[in-house]
C-alpha cells in the first residue's frame, strides 16, 4: 500500500473515532477524555476506491521534549514525516484555537499535502468554526462527522485531487477509476434498476428478474460514453424503513445509502406506472441532503400510453413535489428498449457540470447587490437587516456565504428568494445549493472601554 497518510491535530477533536471510520473497525480506543491515544497507532483505511495506510498519533501539546507530552509530540512529528497527506483535524464546534494555529504551522512546514478536516460538523453548530478555519491558512475546510459517517465523500474528492495519477496510465487512458463520472442508480425495488444499466452496458451484466429485491449489493459497472468514462453503481431498492425487517435488507440499503454519498451524480429511477410516490420524494430528499447532482428518470416509458404532454406533466409534478430542486432535470427511459437513454447520459453530464459550477466573485456580487436592492430584506422586530456581500467558498455542491448583521433574524421565505433568483440567474437547474448566513466580526465586540 503506497500511500500514507496521518491525522494530526490537538486533543479530543475526534483523531481517534475519525481512523476507526476510516478502517472500518474499531482499532482505537475512544473517549470523551483528552489524551487517550499515545503512541501511533496504524491501520489499513479506504475512501471509495482509494486505498492507504492511516496512522492515528496523539494529540498535538506544546510541552518540554523529556516530558510525557514532548515524547508524545515527537512521535506524532516522526509519523508526519513519513506521511504523504497530512489530514488534520479541527473541532469545528469549538473554532480553530491557537493551539491549532500553532500546529498548523507546524504542519505546513513539513511541506506535504494537507486536507483540512472540520469534524463534529454535524447540524448547523459546527458551520461558524468550519468557516473560522480557513484563518488556518491550509485550504477549505472539509466539514464532516467521524461519529455520524457524514461529509465521506467530500472528503474522498478532496483526497482524490491529491493522490497523484500515474502519467503512464493517462497517456493510454486506462480503467483507473480517477477519470470516471461516480453514478448511482437509486428507486424503490423493482423500479427496473438493474435492467437500465445492462442495457447502457449493452450486455446483461446484472442479475434481474419480476421479483423486488434481487439486487442486495452496490455493483459497480464501468460504462463509456462520447469519449467520458462512468462508473455506474446499481443498488438495491430502497424502501420505507418501517419495512425493513431483515438482517440482509438493512445491510444491502446501508450499502446503497453509501454508494449515494460517494457518488457525484444520483440518477432517481421512478416508475412510470406510479412515478413521485412518497419514498420517490424521500428518495430525492435524501440525495438532496448529501448533496449529489441529481437527474430523475422515469423508467418503463415503453408501458406508458403516450398522451400529449405526458413529459409535461411529469415535470409539473417534479416542481410541485421537490420544490428544493427546481428545475431538477427530468428524462423518460424504458431500460427494456433503450428509448431516452443518450437523452439521460447527457443529463448526467449537464448535472455534474452544474454541480461543480463556480460564479465569478465580481458576478456574484453584482448579483446580489441587485437582487438586495429589488427586494430588501424585512425589518424584524423593527430594526433592518444588512446584507453585505456573498462569496462561493466551494461547487459540489455550489455552496454560498452571506455576510450580514444578525444571521439568525434573516426570514427562511427570503433565503428561498435568494436561492430561486440565483439558480435562475446562474443557471443552476436542479442541483443542490447550500446558502449559509454569518454575521461579520465586530472589531469592537469585547474590547474593554478606556474610559469611564
């Protein structure tokens, strides 16, 4: 295994429950206490398809070199040494502190690749001191869960831009799984999920048949098409969890739960017999909250009669349904004939190119002083809001900081107006967009008065 990476960072912000994840079984020990890991400790870990050797260290401690924390110190430099990436970790809860600016500094004159991870970023608690770390100075910061299993696969794009490519390999432009486009195919059982994939393949690849539920692991198929390569995982029907009995079931919908968040583009199958059922919008909810780029496709269009403005309709529904996507992109399939399948390669295509869309800064702003001045926020509880500017600190998804006095007071009616006049003007059908509110620091918040 070639490439090494390490997690370094100050006591209890989560090292140790972050490498478990990572390898997948519980090797370290964990606690709420402070200081529980000692000496490095490594393991084998894997993110999607990249596979490393992870090593756990101490938390990092300013101490005098003979004590137990200077030894400590020491061991966690020597793993930093022999790392290729360096995953440091911050409690986004608590803000970097200058503990963490002082180890970051050590950690950039090491000179390796560094992944900023914000962990405990689940909720909204977590987002002022995801936000306060870029101060760090080590790049956008990566908000995830290590307790929870959230924020993997931003991670894993993060990681991905750094493992380096074999010049090699891309010269023959081989199967290496860096090039491809990650699709997931997600429905309710029986949707026809398996039958639309052996179809693109042009070969019956996968297991499939009348009976709901064949499928029970995520497949990974790759699939060539104009010259880009996907990788096309079929998954197992996911259906309400109440009805989710079996041992077996719940393993294989955890399994296809996973391929959504390691996925770039998840492709909803409906059927088209009994389309936007309510686990249809579950579905769709669910990939919207991981933030995937999203297509609808409505598959067995072959049964359909074919009434006049029956895409209409259907698109009608999908904007009165999934209101969160408007203008989600909306393609009829039959797996079993082929009908609209380039139609839905190139809606994938248009999604993942939507989905990692970066505005211009000046062309964001310009935009939103128009779009203030048109329609002002309201006065709450009689005093103004001022919104000051916006910045895109990261696509995939496009994701958006506004500056403003009182965060907390902004109406969710006029952030929806935000988020719908700027998926209009921007072009951003469809996708997931994550608008956030932070109030700017007061320079004079705290300082204590000279005079009395």
């Amino acid at each position: 295994m070639s490439l090494a990476i390490v997690i370094v960072g100050r006591p209890n912000v989560g090292k140790s429950t972050f490498f478990n994840r990572l390898v997948g079984r519980r090797l370290a020990l964990v606690d709420d206490r402070p200081g529980v890991t000692r000496d490095r400790r490594e393991g084998e870990g894997r993110l999607g398809d990249i596979a490393f050797k992870v090593i756990d260290t101490a938390g990092l401690e300013e101490a005098a070199p003979e004590s137990l924390s200077g030894r400590m110190r020491a061991q966690t430099e020597t793993a930093i040494d022999q790392a290729d990436v360096i995953f440091f970790m911050i409690d986004a809860r608590a803000g970097p502190t200058p503990v963490d600016h002082a180890f970051a500094d050590v950690a950039r004159k090491s000179g390796k690749p560094i992944v900023l991870i914000a962990n405990k970023s689940e909720g909204t608690a977590g987002e002022s001191g995801r936000l306060e770390a870029y101060a760090l100075g080590l790049g956008e910061p990566i908000p995830i869960s290590a307790e929870h299993d959230e924020g993997m696969s931003d991670l894993y794009d993060a990681l991905r831009a750094l493992v380096p490519d074999d010049p090699a390999e891309e010269q023959v432009d081989t199967n290496d799984p860096a090039h491809a486009i990650r699709v997931a195919i997600v429905g309710r059982p029986n949707a026809g999920k398996s039958t639309l994939i052996n179809r693109l393949v042009g070969e019956e690849r996968l297991l499939t048949g009348p009976e709901a539920g064949i499928t029970r692991d995520a497949i990974a198929v790759d699939h060539y098409w104009q010259r880009l390569k996907f990788r096309i995982y079929d998954t197992a029907g996911l259906r309400r969890r109440s009805r989710v009995a079996e041992k077996l079931e719940k393993l294989s919908v955890a399994d296809a739960l996973n391929a959504v968040r390691f996925a770039e583009v998840v492709v909803v199958l409906l059927d088209a017999e009994n389309a936007f059922e309510e686990q249809d919008q579950r579905i769709a909810d669910l990939v919207e909250q991981e933030g995937r780029a999203i297509v609808i496709a409505v598959n067995k269009w072959d049964l359909k009669e074919k009434a006049a403005g029956a895409i209409g309709k259907l698109r009608e529904q999908a904007e009165e349904k999934l209101t969160q996507l408007r203008g989600v992109p909306l393609v009829a399939v039959s797996g079993l004939t082929g009908e609209g399948l380039d139609r839905l390669m190139q809606a994938i295509i248009d999604a993942y190119e939507v989905w990692n869309k970066r505005i211009p800064t000046s062309a964001l702003n310009r935009w939103f002083e128009h779009a203030v001045s048109a329609n002002p926020p309201p006065a709450v509880a009689g005093r103004s809001l001022r919104l000051n500017y916006i910045t895109q600190p990261k696509s995939r998804p496009p994701s958006f900081v506004v500056f403003c006095t009182r965060a907390d007071a902004v109406p969710a009616a006029y952030k929806r107006y935000l988020l719908n006049s700027m998926r209009e003007t921007f072009e951003l059908p469809g996708t997931p967009i994550r608008l956030a509110l932070r109030e700017k620091d007061n320079p004079y918040k705290g300082r204590a008065k000279r005079k009395h």
